[in-house]
C-alpha cells in the first residue's frame, strides 16, 4: 500500500512538471491560468469558417511559394503550336480500338496524334482544334471507316493529308493556303496522269507537303509563303533559275522535313540542301564531311530548326539552328541505327534495342521512361512534343507532353506554372505594401495617441491630407511616372512603396484611436511613477497591448494590397508582362474572344485569386470575433 501511495506521488509530480496534470480546474482557475493569447486562439479555432480560411490560405501560400521550385518558367518562352489549348492531360491517348486493331503507322502532330490501323482505319487524339472553325479530328469519312486502303499517312502543323493505294489524295485540317492543292505542281500532275508515280516517302511541314517516289524524285505543293516551294514553280522552271536545286532529282534516298525547309539524303550517301535560300542555316552550317562522301549516312531527321545525320559508323550529325540542346548528343551505349525528330528533340534507336533521346525537356519528351527501357521495342514514332513507341506485343508505351492542367495561354505559356509564379509575385507586393503601411501607421499613430497636443493635430493634419487623397487614380499616376526602362524587380519595389505610403492612414486612425483609451490606464500611470522612460512605455507596454487589435487590420489590409496590385497589373499599370501577376494574367483576358472561347485563361487565375482573398477576409473576421471579449463568454 505505501509502495502505490509513492508511486502514485511521484507520478503526479512528474505531471506536474511536464504539464500533465490531468485534475479537472474550476472555471476561474481555467481562466486564470489562460493568457489571452490563449484565449484568442481557443475562441479562433472554435469558428469553422475562420479554420477553413486559415487552412486554405496557407494551402495556397505555400503552392505558390514552393510552387515555382518545381514549375520555373521562362519569361521569353513561346511556342505557338501549343497556343490556347484546353485543359487536361489527354494529348497522347492513343485509342485503344487503334491499339486492338493494330498500329500500322502513328503520326505525332504538335497537339494531336493520327493512328492507321492495320485494317486501314484512321484514327485522331488530343488536341486537334486548330482555329476557330477548323478541328483537326474533322477526318473524311471513307478514312474513319475502312472502305480505302491507305497507303501514306503525314500531318503538319495544321493540315494532313493520306494517299491511297490508287494515289487518291485526301485532305483535312487547314486547306485556305494551297494545302490540298496538289496539282499546282506540275510534274507532279503529269506523273500521276501517267500512272507511274511510286510513292516512298510522304511528309507535312507548316503549311506544305512533300512526296518522294521510288524513282528518287521529290514533289512539293502548298503555301509557298514563308517554304522554300520557288524552286518547284513552274516560272522558274521555265527561265531556268532553278537548274541547281534539281540537279538531285531522281538522286534522293529520304527527305527530313523542317517547318519551312527540308534537307535530302543522296542515293550515295550524302546529304544535301536542296531548297532555294542559300543563305538558310541548314546549308551555311551543313557539315562539310556529310557532303563531300567524307562519311557515309544512313538515316536522316529533323525538328523545326535543325537536322539530325547518323553515319556509318553511328556518329550522330546536327545543324542548322538549335534553340533547345538538340546539339547535346548525348553518349550512347550502343551505335545509332535510327534517328527521329520532333519540335524540339531527337529520339534515337540503338542497336541493341535501347531508346535514347535528348534536345528540349521542358514536357518530359527527352526522358525515356523505364518502361521503355525494358521492352522489345518493334518500332519508334516521334513528332511535336510526344514520343510513341510500339512493342513487339503491341502495346503503345509513350513520353512527352500529355496536356496541361489548366490549360495555355494564347503564346503557348502553362497556365497552371503563370498562376503559381504570378502568385507568388502578386502575395510578396501585397505582404511588403502591408509591412510598410503597417509600421508607418503604427509609428505616426503611436506617437499621436500618446503625446496627443500639437504632435497629434499635426499628425492628423497629414494623415487627413494622405487620406483624401483619390487612392486608385493617385496609384495610376505614380505608376504611370515611373520610367518604362527599369527594371521589372525596380518596378515591383516601387509599387511596394507607393502601396504601403498610400495605405498607412486607416492604421494611423486606429493604433491613434487605441492609444488614447491606453495611456489611461493604470498600468501607464504606474510605470510614470517608477520613472520608465515614456519611449520605453509606449514601445515595451501600450504597443503590445494594441498589436492584437492592428492584427486584424494587418490581415485584412494584406487582402486588399493584394488586389490593389492586381488592380493596377488589370489597368496595364503594374508589373508588366511577361513576368506573370494574377492580375496582369486576368488582363490579357480582357477580351471578349477570350472570355467566350477560351476560358480557362480567366476562370483559374480569378478562382484561385478570388478564393485567396475570401479566405483572408475570413481569417480577419475570425480574429476580430475571437479578440472580442463577448465572444469568451461560454
């Protein structure tokens, strides 16, 4: 019995000391041993909407503050192939009829993807819309359905076209700028009357297409705007300007086709630029070794810049223009033996069966996934931002691009990536504008409150000036001064500042207005007597005792410079593009096309910043209720 009566002593000491005890308190000795921080915080959490806009809020500021660790972006990024495309992670879902039926060939546009089946059905995904009026999945019928034999599939950056085993051609897609006008080229004409044309190889570039037959013969039509199509004209046929582009007619072995050019591999090996500009990059920066028979190539391909040679003996060739580390080949562990291009990348297949590509990775497409790395891989499909690759069991394995979440924008930027970098910019301004204006009206207001006499008319003089001040055209004419020509970091700083100094007023009157009721109080007089400093008094007593009441309007002013900034980036006034703001972002929406058609550039922008706002605003209101001595009551 004296052994549990010592035990059970010592337990409730350690309890005691730890802050275990466990003894129920009466209500006053609850709330005597309760700090009124305590207090504020039980009363907080004890309102569900308070919670809920803590929680969300902080959710939110930690996406956009870590966010753009993950998802930096490059403010001189563009791509309009990708431009306005809606959201979701959909552009390489490959059919699975396509898949049941057979792959006989898949065609990788740069948001879309065309299948043929082995039973000769055509099969499209992703992303096919390509303006307004035209969408790409608008594919002819008799190609949907099997009853032609399609020979030749090949899309282009807005166009395709298919050949059938009888040389019927079928166009879909964009067809306003000559696309489908094949009969524009005249040899080409000619050779399909005769019924001899053999057709090996067929490919689109941006706006044009290109044949070559068995015979080594290359035929282009399209848009010449922009193509090297001239040296195909019939005019310049006739006057002879052209005889040095066709001296490799019946000598072509493959064509790699750019977005406005395209490069040939010779019968004997070499390559050679076959197009009109002589001054284009492919042939200034065409490697001497590849034309002189130096080497011998075996296969060619090509992105939208530059072209891609693999040699004899696996050496991998690239020139022209690089833009996105196509030139960083990477080392191989076996020899080359095929080499495809896409946008921005390369896809190469090795000897011994492995997959390797490099170039641009901003979408994944040049990081081979293990589960390609495992397969027996029967054949290699690149194109746009994707890579398709078919197993000797017919499953498709794919990387690259699948979609974005929230879709782009109309320069082709992720949304998702704008809307967490931007709101990290919009959240620094409006939390810095909040500091500023926080500890000018804490300073001026403590000092007015509780000196009182000619300091506080004074003070009160000048914050009556700053407060009849018209806010929102005074913040336009301050912006609109500052120089075009600094920078975007000076920039932010300055609207900061004119923030905050523009802002400080509503704080004054309050810590002003809590000051007086303060410097009353007996513990004032008290610390008068012991002879504290009255510096000392207001910053280490009467100060503290105000900060729980300026919280509130801290949380609640954070809001509204936050929307303040937004206001200005709306009005073209804030922080100009193309670093992203939440509110510059909603101006570029500022369009009645763009709020019709393309909404996602709107709606997740305004929803996450509109959701942030409100949850601010109920956590002001949730410590407002919570400093409330009528809301301790129980």
């Amino acid at each position: 019995m004296t052994k549990n009566k010592k035990s059970s002593t010592i337990g409730s000491a350690l309890r005691r000391m730890f802050g275990l005890q466990k003894k129920q308190l009466s209500f006053q000795e609850e709330e005597a041993l309760q700090s009124p921080g305590r207090v504020v915080a039980r009363n907080f959490f004890h309102r569900p909407t308070a919670v809920f806009g803590l929680v969300v809020f902080v959710l939110i500021f930690l996406f956009v503050m870590i966010g753009p660790i993950y998802m930096p972006i490059n403010l001189g990024y563009s791509d309009s192939s990708l431009a306005n495309i809606s959201p979701g992670y959909y552009m390489m879902d490959v059919p699975k009829q396509l898949i049941s039926e057979g792959i006989q060939d898949i065609i990788a546009g740069p948001t879309y993807g065309f299948g043929l089946s082995n039973t000769g059905k055509i099969y499209s995904w992703g992303y096919t819309r390509v303006s307004d009026s035209i969408d790409m999945k608008d594919i002819p019928a008799e190609l949907t359905d099997g009853s032609v034999d399609i020979a030749f599939l090949a899309a282009g950056s807005d166009h395709a076209v298919a050949i059938d085993t009888e040389d019927n051609f079928y166009f879909w897609g964009n067809t306003r700028l000559r696309q489908d006008q094949y009969e524009s080229n005249s040899e080409l004409n000619m050779a399909l009357r005769r019924g001899d044309l053999e057709i090996k190889q067929l490919e689109a570039g941006n706006q044009f297409s290109i044949i070559l037959d068995t015979a080594g013969n290359v035929y282009l039509w399209g848009n010449p705007s922009g193509n090297e199509l001239d040296c195909r004209d019939k005019e310049r046929i006739e006057e002879g300007e052209d005889k040095e582009p066709r001296q490799y007619q019946g000598n072509i072995e493959k064509v790699a086709v750019t977005d406005h050019s395209y490069i040939a591999l010779l019968k004997d090996g070499t390559v050679a630029y076959t197009g009109y500009e002589k001054d284009n990059a492919l042939n200034t920066n065409l490697p001497v070794e590849l034309t002189d028979g130096s080497v011998r190539v075996v296969d060619i391909a090509s992105t939208s810049q530059n072209v891609a040679a693999i040699d004899e003996n696996g050496k991998i060739w690239v020139w022209g223009v690089s833009t996105r580390n196509e030139k960083n080949v990477p080392e191989m562990e076996s020899k080359p033996v095929k080499v495809y291009g896409g946008r921005f990348h390369y896809t190469a297949l090795l000897e011994n069966g492995d997959v390797v590509s490099w170039g641009d990775d901003m979408y994944g497409q040049a990081s081979v996934p293990g589960s390609v790395e495992d397969a027996d891989i029967a054949a290699i499909y690149t194109g746009g931002n994707q890579n398709y690759a078919v197993t000797t069991e017919g499953k498709v394995l794919t990387w690259g691009l699948k979609g974005f979440l929230c879709g782009t924008d109309d320069l082709g930027r992720d949304i998702l990536a704008r809307i967490v970098n931007g709101g990290k910019m919009t959240m620094t301004v409006g939390a810095i504008a909040v500091v500023i204006s926080t500890l000018i009206g804490l300073i001026l207001g403590g000092i007015a409150g509780y000196f009182g006499g000619k300091v506080d008319m004074v003070l009160s003089r000048v914050a009556e000036v700053f407060g009849g001040l018209p806010f929102l055209p005074f913040a336009l004419i301050l912006s609109a001064v500052i120089p075009r020509e600094i920078s975007v970091t000076q920039r932010m700083y300055i609207i900061m500042c004119v923030l905050g100094v523009l802002s400080w007023v509503p704080d004054f009157r309050l810590v002003r207005a809590q000051i007086f009721s303060q410097r009353e109080q007996e513990y004032v007089t008290a610390a008068k007597a012991l002879g504290v400093r009255e510096g000392s008094i207001l910053r280490k007593h009467i100060i503290p005792n105000v900060m729980s009441v300026l919280l509130v309007s801290i949380t609640l002013n954070f809001a509204t410079c936050m929307l303040t900034e937004s206001t200005l980036s709306y009005l073209g006034f804030g922080i100009p593009l193309p670093t992203p703001t939440w509110g510059n972002m909603l101006n570029s929406c500022n369009n009645s096309i763009v709020i019709q058609q393309y909404w996602w550039r709107w709606v997740f922008p305004a929803a996450i910043f509109g959701l942030c706002t409100i949850c601010i605003n109920l956590m002001g209101d949730g410590l407002r209720d919570a400093m409330d001595p009528k809301s301790n009551g129980r």
